[in-house]
C-alpha cells in the first residue's frame, strides 16, 4: 500500500494492543479493504464476499487468514469461523454496510451488531477517506498512483446495553447506537483530514 499509494494513518494508537476487536469500515472503494490490512497496527480478518475468491486471488486471500461469506443466506459457517477470530483474540474487519456504496454508514446490516453482541469486544470504527471519487490513469478502478488515503481510527466502543441480552429487540438497539457512533466517527474524520 506504501509503494503504491501515500497513506495517511490517524488513530492507530486507539486499537487495542490485544485482545478480540471489530473494525468497522466504511467501504466506497474496492481498496478499502486492502488499504486497513495493510496499514492498520494487527493483522485483520475481514469478512468477504465468496464471489472474491477465485482463482488465485482466492488462494491469496485464503492463505492471508480472509473469510468468505454468502451474503445472500445466513452463512453458518462464516459466523462460526468470524467467531472464532474473536474467541481466539484477533480483529474482525467488518464493512457493516454489506457491500460497497457510499461509504457514509447510512445502512447498517445485522451482522455487525451480532458478533460486537454475541462475541462482547469492543468495535473500532475506521474511516477510509480519498479512495473514491477518482481515477488513475493506469487503471480505471483504482485511485491515482501516489494520491493520498487517509485511514482514520477511531475509540473503540461497546455495542452492548450491558445487560446481555441477545434478542432480535437487543440488536435492533445496537445497531443504532453502532450507527450513531459510526456517523460521528466518519464526520469527525472528514474534518480532521479535509475530504
């Protein structure tokens, strides 16, 4: 990431040194992803799209401890492997919208809330600013070579009431106060780093 972009990292002094933790990131651009596990201070495990994983892009991204995941049904074996990321003390990487859009946390799917709840660590949200919006002219789907994106870490929270609750009602609430984190995270990264 250093060589072909200039990252700038802001907050990775926030992540907890160990223990189970969630990266919640926003996700505009296919190299979001990529970008977090290649500046952020742990290796991350990222939920993602089984559609990714063909051919050796698959075997790569297998080998570098990723995780496929059917988008499309409750995929049971994802969760459990998810789980055990957590179980075991490593870093979940989560784009809590499901897929990539604007990049703004406008719509939170469940998942999150369910591993922050069930597994009980802290989230870190992480805002990834100036991957999108533009593009290189040595391939139109990424960035401009030597641009600047911006990774920002932000206070790692807790998604539970503290009551331990699991129930439907229980997640509904916490994606909410997910989602409100999440916005304020992104806002105040905006201004910190201009985009």
């Amino acid at each position: 990431m250093y060589g072909l972009w200039r990252p700038r990292v802001l907050g990775a002094w926030k992540v907890p040194a160990g223990g189970p933790a969630i990266f919640a990131v926003n996700h505009a651009h296919n190299i979001d992803g990529p970008m977090v596990m290649g500046v952020a201070p742990r290796p991350v495990h990222f939920l993602i799209k089984k559609e990714a994983f063909v051919g050796p892009l698959g075997s790569f991204l297998t080998g570098i401890g990723q995780l496929q995941v059917d988008r499309h049904s409750a995929d049971r074996t994802a969760i459990t492997r998810a789980l055990g990321v957590l179980e075991q003390g490593g870093v979940l990487g989560i784009f809590p919208e499901g897929t990539r859009g604007e990049g703004d946390f406008a719509s939170l799917r469940a998942g999150l809330s369910y591993f922050a709840v069930r597994s009980g660590a802290p989230i870190v949200p992480v805002a990834v600013l100036g991957s999108s919006g533009r593009s290189g002219r040595l391939r139109e789907g990424l960035p401009p070579l030597r641009s600047r994106i911006d990774v920002v870490f932000g206070d790692p929270f807790d998604a539970g009431d503290g009551s331990g609750r699991r129930t439907r009602r229980a997640l509904d609430e916490a994606t909410e106060r997910i989602q409100k984190q999440l916005t304020a995270h992104l806002e105040n990264a905006r201004r910190l780093t201009g985009h």
